[in-house]
C-alpha cells in the first residue's frame, strides 16, 4: 500500500478553495455558515470538524522577488491547509478509546462508530487540526479520503485543484518532487522557499508529516508552529514527577497516622 | 451508526441540501449530525488585528491572531472531576495507612476512608461520562489499554480503583475470608489511589496546551498535595472522633503546606516566558488562581491557629476545600485562555521550548536558529551596593509608576 500523503505547494495557490468545497461534496460534510470573518478574504478561519481543508490568505505588506507589483509592497500568500498526518501522530496516541488508528497507507483515521467524544484528542493535537463538534458529540478530521484511497481514487482535494498546489502520492515521491522544486524556485530567486515537515529531520517533534508543505515565509504567518511536539514525547517527565508525588503521598499518609496514633497513646 | 436517517438530514437544512431520491449520504463525513451550523470565526469577540493586517511583519507573527491550536472542549465537569478523583485517591490511600499501622483506635477512619473513596469514584465516573460527547459509548473507554494515553491509564485506574473500594466497602467488617478479601481490595485501592490523584495532571501535562506542557513536571505534585490537602479536609467535615482528628489534622496540613509550595513551583515553571506564564496572572483564571492560593492560605492559617475552636476547624476545612476546587478550576481555565493564545504556542517554541527540549535539535522547521535567551538578560539586574549609604549619602529609590 505504501505510504500515502500530500504535497501541498503553496507557491502554486491561488486561493480558488476548489479543495474546501470538493471535500465538502466528497465527504458529504455540512456547511459552516454563510458568515464573514471580517479579517480577509478567508472566510473559512480555520479548519475544524466539519471543515477538513481550509486556504489561509495571508496579505503581506512584503513583496515576493519574483512577482512585480505596480504600487506598493505587497504580495499574497495562499496555503491550503489539512491535517498533517503526522508520523508521531498526537491525537493518536492520545486517543483512549482506539478510534484513531494508522490506516494501510500510513494515515491517521478516526473510527466515527468508536469515537465516544472524550476530546482528548483535541487538546493533544499540536496543530489544533481535529476538532469536536458539539451537537455531534464526536471528533472529525481530514481522512485523506480513506473511503477513495481504497477505491484507488486521488482524493477529493488533490483532484480538484486546478493550479496542482495539492499534490497526493507517495511519500517518498513526493518528498524527491517537492526537493525539486524548491531547488527550482531557489534558481529563480525566490530564496525563502522550504519544506516545512518534509521528515523527521526538519520536524523531530513529529517525526515528519505525511502531508508536508512549502512555504515562503515564518510557519507562524501560516498559523503552523515553528516547532511542534507530540505531547506524548514530554510526557515521560510527568509520569516521573506523579512517581515521586505518589511516593510523597504515601510517606505524608503513613506519617500522619504514626505521628497521630502516638500523640494518642502519649 | 445508522442512527440517522438521510431523510431527517434533508429536512434539517443543515447545508448538505442532498436530495434522498437523487443521492444518498454515504461519504465519511455524512454521519456527522447537525443542529446548529458552524461559525466561521471561531473568537467571534473584536478583531485583534486590523482587517487585512496579518501580522506577517510584527514582531510577534501570527495568523490574524487566531489561535493556532483547539481550545479544549471539556466543560465544567472535569475539572470538578479532577478534585472529586483526587478526593478519592488521596482517600484510599489514607484509609490503608490508617488500617495498616494506625492499630484498633482507627479501624473506624479506615472504613470511612473506604466510603469516601467508594463514593468519590462513583460520582467521579458520572462527572467524567457527563462530559463524553457520546455518553452511551462511555464503554469504549475500557476497549483497549494504551499506555501513551493518561486517558486510557487513568480510565483503568478508576474504574479499578471503583471496583475494589466498592469492594471493601462492602467486606468492610466482616468475618473470615470475605472480610479479608474485603482489606485486601482496600489494600488494592489505597495502591491504586496513588495514580488516581495524579494521573489527571498528568493528563493536563500531555497535551498541547502550552501552559500545561511547560508545567509537566510541578503539575502532577500541585495536583496530588492538592488531593491530600481535599480528603483531609472533607474528612475533617465529616463526624469524627478526637483521636482521628489529630491523624486528619496532620494529613490535611501537610497537604496544604505542599499545595502552598508546589503552587509556587508551577508559577516558576511557568515563568520561563511572560505569554505561558499569562493566563496564570490575569483574566478568570488569573483570579481563580489567586483565590485558590489566598483560600489554601487561610486554612493552613487557621489550622495552625493555637487553641482552635470548632467554627475554626469548620472554616479551615471549608476553606481548604474551596482552595483545592479553585485550584483545579484555574488550571482548567489557564489552559483554555493558552490555546487561544496563538504566541503562548509560537514564542516558546521558537526559544527552543518546544520539541526542542526534548529532541534537543537547533532549527526550527523553517531551517532558522532557535532563539537562545541569552542567560545575562534573565538575570535580575543586581542592586548596586551602597557603600554611600554608610556615608549618610544615600539617595532614596524613587519608585517606578
Ligand atoms: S495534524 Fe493533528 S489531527 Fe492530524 S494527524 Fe497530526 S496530531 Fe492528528
Ligand atoms: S474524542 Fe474520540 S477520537 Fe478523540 S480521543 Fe476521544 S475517543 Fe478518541
């Protein structure tokens, strides 16, 4: 099956949000509400349960080397969003029930029949991806259409972006392609280019995303940590601080009955 | 599954508007049930940044001061569970040391110690499935055992913390085999107790909440003196003998004392930088954690107080349990306003904070250098010495507005 992820270059982005609605249709997910944000033309905001790919706009009083603008300083950056499919997958293991399970092309799924809505997950993912929806009670979050993937399909999104921003395949393939290409945009002048979470070398925290991105700017412009942990790499220390608060617990209780009894003997 | 029909979807306009004769609802996401739709902007309070300003530029980046994480979706439930299980925990674990060494004489604190955590257990589980988004499924909690979940870990607890102290509750003082399989699960639950009022920090500790990550290693102690402090106390209001009051008095005040201390160590853990250590200064947890200090303050105060009376015993133990709710209610809170904060994720971080310190890696994922705070500019400035104050030459410090 091998493993399966997105290369999401966001030098190619237009903000056209073919992929927010194809899947919405796909997925057969409910609307979000006809609202403005009134920040920018983002009127997505953010992803969330019923929202699994959202395009950030980001309007930037910089210019990029290799556009030319007529007035001002001033570029757009516009980046699709989606869940990482981390490596080292935060709400997986954090998950207490086993509704997210690592699927045969190495994507991260929740069981929507399993998930008992205990939210763990979402306080654990370290990119605020899945989210709860409240009247459903339940976790939702991007399955890089496992319901496609086993059909041999593309997903929804890759399929339809028309500028090939979304870019789904193999890993490892894509990993080659997207070194490629920011060597290319390098020649050109456009320095800045990287991979954000190409593997677990540039993102130990995570072990490397299955659904990587390229980026021209800070990841926090984007609204993605700089340096993202699974929780679960930190929590080693606070089961080692909750041993030797038990072992306090058990002095503090055995103490306080031996001194009490032999004040009652005294 | 199978719990709606495609029909009702239809009826309820809740944006799919998919005609049952034309398609059915088969897609990954088509079970999802709706009553209200979403908001687009998830802080529907006043923009923090001008339309249109990202805030590419600014010293702090951010993505038009959204938050860059989920806000935790728990509601007021979990943390009055988190001082419940401590109760609980903190319980059993003097109930075992009561029947263990306290001889005859505490035999009847034991069996109260049972009841406590018996109780605390049962009420625990019912705070815990109130909050489930799918309360019937409160079962697949127990469906496998995942050891890098403090959820999982803590769910098995619990539920065999419940178990054996319904247990020895109900072989509490009986004769022959059954009374001793009643203090032998006793002795399992005073075990079992340890975890149980720990676990749940631990919980906090592993999750991506920055300001319950940075506290990973005071949390745990916080929570678990916090729990000593809270049986101590409850103990303390319910009817007791004199001699049992010494025993409860000496636990509760130890609890307390510790609770005062290892609420400092989670303030210094926490104040490595100003946005973590935020949420912990100001707003409802801000408060709230004030009240918890002042609260525990004043029923160690009172506790120590030399010829006490019995309102002051009363108020001590009100007063310590108030402290041990606040606690929990703050941390709660302080969590919340963390995640919504999108600097509290991106500035530690970016000073070597994040995965950083575990990994111990130099670059941030976008290639550039982690920001080392140099040592020199933590340092509070030295005051510098005053030989002329021996002159009489000494000017007097003018206070800073
Ligand atoms: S991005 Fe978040 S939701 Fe997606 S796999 Fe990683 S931890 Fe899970
Ligand atoms: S909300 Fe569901 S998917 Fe998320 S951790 Fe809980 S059981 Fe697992």
């Amino acid at each position: 099956m091998g493993q399966k992820g997105f290369f999401t270059d966001t030098t190619l982005c237009i903000g056209c949000k073919a992929c927010e609605v194809a899947c919405k249709q796909w997925n057969q997910l409910p609307d979000d509400g006809f609202q403005l944000t009134g920040m920018s033309y983002d009127n997505t905001g953010h992803l969330g349960s019923s929202t699994w790919r959202h395009v950030a706009f980001v309007e930037r009083p910089v210019p990029l080397p290799t556009q030319t603008v007529g007035l001002l300083d001033f570029s757009w950056l516009m980046a699709s969003d989606v869940c990482k499919h981390c490596q080292r997958a935060g709400c997986l293991e954090a998950c207490p029930t086993g509704a997210i399970i690592r699927t045969e092309f190495d994507t991260v799924y929740v069981q929507p029949d399993v998930c008992n809505g205990c939210g763990y997950c979402v306080a654990a993912c370290p990119f605020g991806v899945v989210d709860r929806r409240e009247d459903d009670g339940r976790a939702w979050k991007c399955t890089l259409c496992y319901d496609r993937l086993g059909e041999d399909m593309t997903p929804a999104c890759a399929k339809a972006c028309p500028t090939a921003s979304i870019q789904f395949g193999d890993v490892d393939e894509l990993r080659e392609r997207a070194q490629r290409r920011v060597e290319q945009l390098h020649e050109k002048g456009l320095e800045q280019a990287y991979l954000y979470g190409a593997d677990a070398e540039n993102q130990p925290g995570t072990g490397g995303l299955n659904a990587f991105f390229l980026l021209v700017d800070k990841p926090e412009v984007y609204n993605l940590p700089p340096d993202p942990v699974v929780p679960t790499m930190k929590g080693r220390e606070a089961w080692v601080s909750a041993g030797w608060g038990a072992l306090g617990m058990a002095v503090v209780a055995l103490g306080a009955v031996l001194l009490g009894r032999e004040v009652v003997r005294g | 599954m199978g719990d709606i029909r495609p029909e009702d979807l239809e009826k309820r306009q809740d944006g799919r508007n998919i005609d049952s004769r034309l398609g059915d609802l088969s897609g990954e996401g088509a079970q999802q049930r709706v009553k209200d739709t979403d908001e687009a902007n998830p802080s529907r309070a006043l923009l923090r940044t001008r339309p249109s300003v990202s805030g590419v530029n600014a010293e702090e980046p951010s993505y038009y001061g959204q938050p860059a994480l989920k806000e935790p979706v728990w509601i007021w439930s979990i943390p009055l569970y988190f001082y419940v299980g401590g109760v609980a925990g903190a319980a059993s674990v003097l109930g075992v040391a009561a029947e263990a060494v306290g001889g005859e004489g505490l035999r009847k604190l034991g069996y109260r110690c049972r009841w406590v955590g018996a109780v605390g257990d049962i009420v625990s589980s019912g705070l815990l499935i109130h909050d489930l988004g799918r309360p019937e499924r409160l079962l697949n909690m127990l469906r496998v055992f995942r050891p890098t979940s403090p959820m999982s870990v803590g769910s098995w607890v619990m539920v065999g913390s419940g178990a054996m102290n319904s247990a020895a509750v109900l072989f509490a003082s009986r004769r022959g085999w059954l009374g001793r399989v009643g203090d032998g699960a006793a002795v399992a639950a005073g075990l079992l107790g340890l975890p149980l009022a720990g676990y749940t920090a631990v919980l906090l500790a592993n999750t991506a909440v920055p300001v319950w990550q940075a506290t990973r290693k005071s949390l745990p102690l916080l929570f678990m003196s916090s729990a000593v402090a809270s049986a101590g106390s409850l103990l303390e209001l319910l009817p007791h003998s004199s001699h049992e009051a010494k025993v409860l008095h000496l636990f509760s005040t130890m609890g307390k004392v510790g609770e005062l201390m290892t609420g400092v160590a989670v303030r210094h853990e926490a104040s490595g930088l100003e946005v973590l250590e935020r949420p912990l200064k100001q707003g409802v947890s801000g408060t709230l954690w004030k009240a918890a200090r002042v609260c525990a303050a004043a029923s160690l105060a009172l506790g120590l107080w030399p010829r006490r009376t019995r309102w002051m015993k009363v108020a001590g133990a009100l007063l310590g349990t108030a402290g041990a709710i606040a606690t929990r209610f703050a941390m709660f809170h302080a969590g919340k306003a963390s995640a919504r904060d999108p600097q509290a994720t991106f500035q530690p971080q970016r000073e070597a904070m994040g995965a950083a310190e575990v990994t111990g890696h130099t670059h941030a994922s976008d290639g550039k250098p982690f920001k080392f705070p140099l040592p020199v500019l933590r340092e509070t400035p030295r005051r510098p010495e005053r030989p002329e104050a021996a002159s009489g030459a000494w000017e007097p410090e003018i206070p800073v507005p």
